[in-house]
C-alpha cells in the first residue's frame, strides 16, 4: 500500500545538487610505459579489459601492443572490449590477427566475435565467423550455439534461427532461452509463448521478460496477457524479475489505465529494491498520472534524491495532460539540466495555452536544436496564424526531407484556409520523393473535403493504394469522410470496407455523411451495425442519428435514440436539443416541441428557439411562430433568419400588413446578410461563385447559359407552383 503524502496540496522538495561527476580515467605514464618482459600475460590482460570498458580503447592498445607474451586470455579480452564498444570491423580485424598468431579460437572468441556482429547487423561477417565455428568443431559448446542464435535473429535471418535452433536445442539446453526471445524480437508472440512453456528446466528471467514486454506492446487485449503472464512469472520458483521486467508491465498498466495492478506491482518493486531505478520511477510516474493519481505520482517524485532527467520529463508530460501548465513550468523550474525534451514539452504546454510568446522565448533559450524543436515550433506558429513565419521556418529545415515537417506544413496551410496550397505541397514531396505517413494523407483528404474537390481526393487515393496505410483507422476515416463530403456515398461505403477494426469516429463519418447525403434510413441501420461490432456511439453519433431521424419522419424511432444517450453515459448537449426540437417541429409537434424546450435541464438559447420558429414555419403554425419570434425578438437577436421565417409566414398566408412590418423591422436593424457561395469543379479546377460576383473570366458565358436555364423553367412551370421564399432587401 502506497504511503500517502501529506498535505495532499502540490508541493516539490528541494533537489540535492547532483554529485560531481568523477574525473575521467586517465593513463599513468608507467601504464603507458612498455612493461617488463616478466609482466603476467593474466594481468595484462585485465588492465586491457579494464581500460577498454572505460572507453580507453587507445590506451589499451597500446599497452596490448607493448605486451611480449600474448596468449589466448590477452587476445579474447581486445576483442571483448571491441565488441563491447560497438567497434566491429576491430573486433573482425583483432580476431583475424589472433587465428594468424597461430592461437586456438576459443568459446570466449567466437561469443565476442558474434555478439559484436550481431549489434552490427553484418550478417555476411557473422556467417564467415560461423564458417569458422563448424571447422573448429565448436558448434556444440553451449555458449558459442547461444551466441550463433542470437546473431542470426538480430540478423533478422529467421530461417536460419530455426534451422540452428533445431539442429542443437536438444545438445544445448541454453539455446531456448534465446530462442524465445528471438520469436519475440521476429513479433511471433503465440510461439514465443508456446516455447516458453516447453523450456525444460528454470525458465530464466530473460525469457519471461521477453515475452511479457512483447505482449505489453500490443493491443489491450495484448496487455491483459502480459499482466496475467507477470502473475504467473511471480508464481515460477528460482527465478525473479529484474527492472526490464517492471517496465514492461507497468507500461501495459499505463494502456490499460490497471491503476489497482499497477500499485501492486509497485509493492512488488519496493520489497524487491528496484524503485528507484531509473526506468521504473519513469513508468511509476506514467502509470500514477495517466491514472489522475497525481499525489502517488508526486510521492514517488520525491521520494528521488536526484529525480532522472527522463522521470522529471514524465511528470511535466503529466502536469501538460491535465492541463496543468505552471505546475510543469514548476517542475522544469527546478530541474538542475534539459534536455530538447523538457523544451518541446514545455513549449506544448504554452502552446495549448495560447501563449505564443512563451513558446518563443522558451525556443530562443534552448542550447541545442533537433528536428522536433523545429517542428514543434513551425506547428505552434501555424496553428496560431502566423503563416509567415511559419513558412519561413519551414524554408529553412525542408530540405532536411523530414515526413513530419512536411505534413505540419501542410497542415498549417489548411489551418490557415489554404487547402489548394496543401495540394500543391504534396505535389512537390511525391517530386522530392519525401516519405508518406498516415498523417499526410488524413490531413489531404481533409483539405479535399474541405474544398470539395472530389478528383484530387480520387488521386490522392490513387497515391495512398500504393501504401498499407488504407486499413489505417484515421485514414480510412478520412477518406470515407472527404467521399461523402464530395457526395460519392458509393466511394465512401468501399473506403470504409477496407479498414481493418472501424473505430467509433469510422462509424460515426459513416453515419453522418449517409444522414447528410439522404441516405437517412440506411445511416440508422448502420447504427445498429455499430452496436453488433460492440462500438459504443459518442456525442457526434447521436447528433448524425437524430438529423437522420428528423429528415426521415421518425418521431418516436429519434426520440427514443435521444433518450438512451444516458445508457452510454453521455450528457444531451445544447446541439442534441436543437435536433430534437427540429425532430418534432418537422413533423408539426411544434406544442411538444415547445413543452420539450422549456422542460430542458440546460437553458435554451436563440438557436433553439429558432428551430422552433423554423418547424412553425414548416407547418403554417402562425400563433405558435408569432409567440416565438416575439421570444426572440425580446433576446435581443439580430440574426436575419428570425425575420426571414415570420415574412415567410405572413406572405403564405396573405398577411401582406404583416409581411411589410416585418420588413421594415429588418431594414432597421442595419445587418448584411453573407453572400451566398458554391462551387464546381471541373477539370482539377475548382471554379468558386459568390452572389453578384463579376470576376469570373468567363462570366458571360455562365450568364447566358443561365438564362436559357430559366427560361426552360419558365416554359415548364406553372405560376402557382413557385412560391418566393425569400425576399430582397
């Protein structure tokens, strides 16, 4: 049981100064020296692996080379320290000058020699070293077949991997260990667990971790089996978790927001001594503030002599989440160094604040600059309308060819209202050849939706075939969005086929764009379909299901879909009781509907009341539509809709008295009604037409065209079935 802090008020301890860091080893002239003809081989030997795991690799060849008596213990201790540096061509090159020195390969050689070209990744040389392995016969010792295992895996060989494992697994009983993990590293988790099982013996901690950390990376359903593997991990005799461990599984608690197992595991970790190592305080932190378990999160905080740059960073990732800005800028405050991450969150942080200014000062502080700064920064002053200065930002780090960095531009232009300008963007990074991700093609099919221009959206698709990124959730999302949006309902059904595991924001674009192209019974069956795949709906769900039902007619059918919001745990908002006073009002209920506005927990506004007005509009209720105007009117409202409505009525009705006060009222109020806009296009080019606009190039053939359109009209209609229902002013 976690210790609770006191008082439970945010508070920091102060920070004891870091230690100073020790002086760096440094050779003495009599190890430089070149020693005696008596010096032990052994010892030698050990100041070489001393000098090189402190990276003295110079030093250490120097006094290899100066050794007279180099036998078998001083060879394998150069190549180790090589090996353990990352130096692989010298761990080749020392093991080469070894077998010509006349010296027998031993099972320390081959597993230094291995291990170095597994970090590598050089397959070819780690194969000719194997070469060597089968002549000398030492294929067999146990440590050089769990060397050979774990290079070919790292090689990403898996054919090789089984064939090794299979041919020595019954002589070796260390090669299940890194086999296990090597299935784990090659994402084959099912048989990585299965083997696990077979291992006869201990199972080692090694193996277990490997396949609970494979597990904790998945889905949800992933994470719940890494948390029932850990229980059993515990339950298994002589062998314990290490720190990797803790982290795996306190990384599927933070997925799974297991907020009770994850202070379990805690009281794991500090009877087993590991909480306050660096991983785990970072994990613990993750777990305690995605879980709004802030003072747990605090206490493991300050329980930290010298909190870790990479567990402080967590907390102030935390604070951001919830919102709680001058807490992180506390925490970072107080932090003795940063790195480019503190200074990317902190500027998030002042981003989602709106303080601009902040961020700059924050990015003119920062000592050293990466990709992510960058990008940061370009984001923030797109998303607050500097375009300028964010194209200008962006000039300077494009030709870096970073995927984000393109996208955020092309995202800030469509921010900006500048969809055209996004398309074009892409066009220059298909030229450049700038890698995609999922995140370019969400935000170009929302710049096609936005301006409705169904062929590029189509040869946006064309490029996005040619990626895996079509079974993408948002993706998927958005194309099907930008079909409907572009009224290619067809399209849009085969976009929304292909993802893999339909989110409720994929069933929701379908639902709304059915019930905005008319499609309003189908969208109510997909609805159903949503809850059969156990998809529960959203705020959004709700609003395209009760426009759908209002455009249908069905009073009771929307009504009930009104009052299950509850069932889901959703709160009816402001815009769900406008659809529903539009729902009835459609239908002539306009009493109910008026019973329903004034029975509403939240007050109503002039949005509501002008649905009302509408529906009275819809149905000729002429006292009903006079109270409420009258309503409005007293509100204060100066929108043209309310007085559009009431000199619809009176003019249906023949009140013309009526309709000229109405008018006249109208006309005092001073107000400019938005010109009306649509648009078409045609040939890749979208054509835009605003009320008594002149400046098409080929406007008079548009308005020749148009008065032979309304002469057919006229030669066709009668003049009692046109009614003018709205007027000039």
């Amino acid at each position: 049981m976690l210790r609770r802090a006191a008082p439970p008020s945010l508070a920091f301890s102060r920070r004891r100064p870091p230690p100073a860091r020790a002086r760096e080893l440094q050779a003495s002239p009599a190890a430089s020296a070149a020693p005696d003809r008596g010096t032990d081989a052994i010892s030698a030997a050990q100041k070489h692996d001393k000098l090189l795991a402190h990276t003295a690799a110079t030093a250490a060849r120097r006094l290899f080379d100066g050794t007279l008596r180099r036998d078998a213990v001083s060879w394998n201790a150069v190549v180790a320290g090589h090996a353990r540096r990352g130096s692989v061509l010298d761990a080749l090159d020392a093991t080469a000058r070894m077998h010509r020195a006349r010296l027998p390969l031993t099972e320390a050689t081959f597993a230094s020699v291995l291990g170095a070209c597994a970090r590598g990744r050089r397959l070819l040389a780690g194969v000719q070293v194997h070469g060597q392995i089968v002549k000398s016969g030492s294929e067999n010792l146990p440590i050089v077949g769990a060397s050979l295992l774990d290079f070919y895996s790292s090689c990403f060989d898996l054919r090789a991997t089984r064939v090794l494992f299979e041919s020595l697994h019954q002589r070796n009983e260390l090669l299940w260990s890194p086999m296990v993990v090597a299935l784990v590293r090659f994402g084959l988790l099912g048989e990585a667990l299965d083997l696990l099982e077979r291992t006869p013996g201990p199972r080692d901690v090694f193996a277990w971790t490997a396949v609970i950390s494979g597990f904790a990376k998945g889905n949800a359903k992933c994470c719940c089996n890494a948390l029932e593997l850990f229980v059993r991990f515990l339950a298994d005799d002589g062998v314990m978790p290490n720190e990797y461990t803790y982290d795996s599984v306190l990384r599927a608690c933070v997925r799974l927001g297991a907020l009770d197992f994850g202070r379990s595991v805690h009281g794991c970790l500090i009877r087993s001594g590991f909480q306050s190592e660096q991983l785990i305080t970072s994990a613990l932190v993750d777990l305690y503030c995605s879980s709004d378990a802030l003072e747990d999160a605090l206490l493991v905080y300050n329980d930290l002599e010298v909190p870790s740059l990479i567990t402080s960073n967590t907390l102030i990732a935390g604070f951001i989440s919830m919102g709680r800005t001058e807490d992180a800028k506390m925490v970072f405050s107080q932090m003795p160094e940063h790195d480019s991450g503190s200074y990317n969150l902190m500027i998030k942080a002042y981003a989602m604040d709106g303080r601009l200014e902040d961020c700059r000062r924050l990015f003119e502080k920062m000592p050293r600059r990466n990709m992510v700064s960058l990008n940061s920064m370009m984001s923030v002053l797109l998303q607050n309308g500097r375009l300028e200065e964010g194209l200008k930002l962006f000039e300077q780090i494009k030709d870096e060819r970073d995927t984000i960095t393109w996208n955020s531009m092309i995202s800030g232009y469509i921010q900006n209202d500048l969809s055209s300008e996004a398309l074009k963007l892409f066009v220059v990074m298909c030229r450049l050849s700038i890698r995609w991700s999922p995140s370019t093609f969400s935000a170009l099919l929302h710049a096609c939706a936005t301006i409705g221009t169904l062929e590029q959206g189509k040869m946006i698709h064309g490029h996005l075939c040619k990626t895996s990124f079509d079974s993408n959730d948002h993706v998927g999302t958005a194309l099907a969005d930008m079909y409907f949006k572009c009224g290619s309902v067809s399209d849009a059904h085969s976009a929304f086929g292909y993802i893999t595991s339909p989110n409720v924001a994929s069933w929701t674009s379908v639902i709304n764009g059915l019930a905005q192209n008319g499609h309003w019974l189908e969208a109510l069956v997909q609805f159903g379909r949503m809850l059969r795949h156990h998809v529960h709906p959203n705020e959004i769900t709700f609003l395209g299901l009760l426009i759908a039902s209002a455009r249908a007619g069905l009073v009771n059918k929307g009504m009930k879909i009104f009052r299950s919001m509850e069932k889901y745990g959703l709160v009816p908002t402001v815009e769900h009781y406008t659809c529903a006073v539009d729902l009835l009002g459609r239908t002539g209920r306009t009493r109910e509907a008026e019973k329903f506005i004034r029975e509403m927990p939240v007050p109503a506004d002039g949005v509501i009341w002008g649905a009302l007005l509408t529906a009275c509009w819809y149905s000729m209720d002429l006292e009903m539509g006079e109270k409420v105007a009258e309503r409005l009117f007293c509100m204060g409202t100066t929108h043209r809709s309310a007085y559009v409505a009431m000199s619809n009525i009176y003019a249906k009705l023949g009140k013309w008295e009526d309709v000229v006060k109405v008018r006249a009222r109208l006309r005092s109020l001073n107000t400019k009604k938005e010109p009306g806009c649509s648009w078409i296009e045609i040939k890749d080019i979208v054509h835009v037409f605003l009320v008594d606009d002149q400046n098409h190039p080929e406007r008079e053939k548009i308005f020749l065209m148009l008065e032979e359109l309304v002469c057919h009209i006229s030669v066709h209609s009668e003049p009692d079935d046109m009614v003018i229902q709205s007027l000039n002013y």
